[in-house]
C-alpha cells in the first residue's frame, strides 16, 4: 500500500531552491551595515579643520616676518621729540631705552620720578596702534649691595606686568638676569647710587624696511 502522504525527496537535477530553504533566509536577521555616510562626514570635518588650523598658522607667520620696522617717525609718536640727527638709525639695533629709577632694596619707584608709572602705559599705547611694525620689548634690572637679585626680579615683574596690563603681548617681551653693580667698581663710571631697570624697544632683524 503507498503512503497517502509521500515525503517528497530533493531532485539532485533540480535548479530550484527549496522553498524552506526561502523562507529560512528571508527571515535571517541582516547583519547592521556600517553608517559609511556619517564616517566619510566626521573624517570631512577633521580635515577641514586642520586645513582651517593650518592656514590660520602660515597666515601668523607670514605676518611675523612682513612686520615692518619702525622708523623715525615711530620715535617721534612715542616719545614726542625727534631721532638723535647725528646719529644713524638702526631700529633693529637700537630704538628706543628708557630707565627707571626705584628706591633701594625695594620694587617701589622713586617718588621724583612720576613718569615711571606712566611709561609702560605710553609704551603700552604705542604698542597697540602700530600692531603693524615689528615691536620687540626687553627689561632687565640690576641691584646693588645690600640688596639681592630676587629684589631686582620683582622690579622687572612689576615693569612686565605693567607692560602686558597696558596690551603688550608677554611674546613680546623679554627679560635678562638681573645684573650686580658695585659701587667700588672703578670700571663703572655711571652714577649706581639709585638702583635702576630699563625698557629697550626694538624691531626684529627680520623687520621689513
């Protein structure tokens, strides 16, 4: 007696899939594909950014070797009087020094020098109108007996302070070890009473004429 029911077997000739077979991989779970689009947009964003960073960096230099050196002009801006005529003018060598006197064994100026407090601010002034010249600033202090070179440090603090509160950048700026003088020093012609510090103002030797 043949079954009711046969169970069909596969043809091995057949090119046809199963039709179990179908509808066990239609119902598969599809593995998550990456989001390629948001990774290509994130890997975008990077590169315009350092493409943004790297330009704003040329650009900083380019200007830091274009800055153009002070003139005699300039001197007269700042201090209100004329370039030394016999003299030749060098802005990268020399341009401009003023010295401040302070009382002894302290970071305090001395009362009968009032324009003390207001140079750096002149100096400050100046600085922040001619943003488009080579403007480079050094301080240095000396101290003398009785007195140590961390009282010397405090007056060049106190200078540089007054410098930067004034809108010179700190990059602008640099400072020396403080020097000693003595007063026996037959070497020293100078009066070295009064314990002094001094602001040099120069261009860069990279300065365009």
């Amino acid at each position: 007696m043949q079954p009711t029911n046969p169970i069909p077997t596969p043809d091995s000739n057949s090119t046809t899939t199963p039709e179990w077979f179908q509808m066990d991989a239609a119902s598969a779970p599809i593995p998550p594909t990456p989001h390629r689009k948001f990774r290509w947009s994130i890997i975008l964003v990077v590169i315009l950014v350092l493409a943004v960073a790297t330009i704003g960096w040329i650009l900083f230099f380019a200007k830091s070797e274009q800055a153009r050196c002070l003139t005699r002009e300039d001197f007269r801006a700042l201090t209100d009087r004329d370039y030394y005529a016999s003299e030749e003018f060098d802005s990268s060598s020399s341009f401009y020094t003023y010295t401040l006197e302070f009382s002894p064994d302290s970071a305090d100026y001395t009362t009968d020098e009032e324009g003390d407090s207001s140079i750096t601010q002149r100096i400050g002034d100046f600085y922040t109108t001619h943003t488009d010249k080579s403007i480079f600033i050094s301080v240095n202090a000396d101290y003398r007996a009785n007195e140590t070179a961390d009282t010397a440090t405090m007056r060049i603090d106190k200078i540089v302070s007054e410098l930067t509160a004034a809108g010179v950048p700190d990059d602008n700026i640099s400072t020396t070890i403080p020097t000693y003088l003595d007063a026996q020093d037959d070497t020293i012609t100078t009066q070295i009473t009064i314990p002094t510090a001094t602001v040099d103002l120069r261009s860069a030797q990279s300065c365009v004429q």
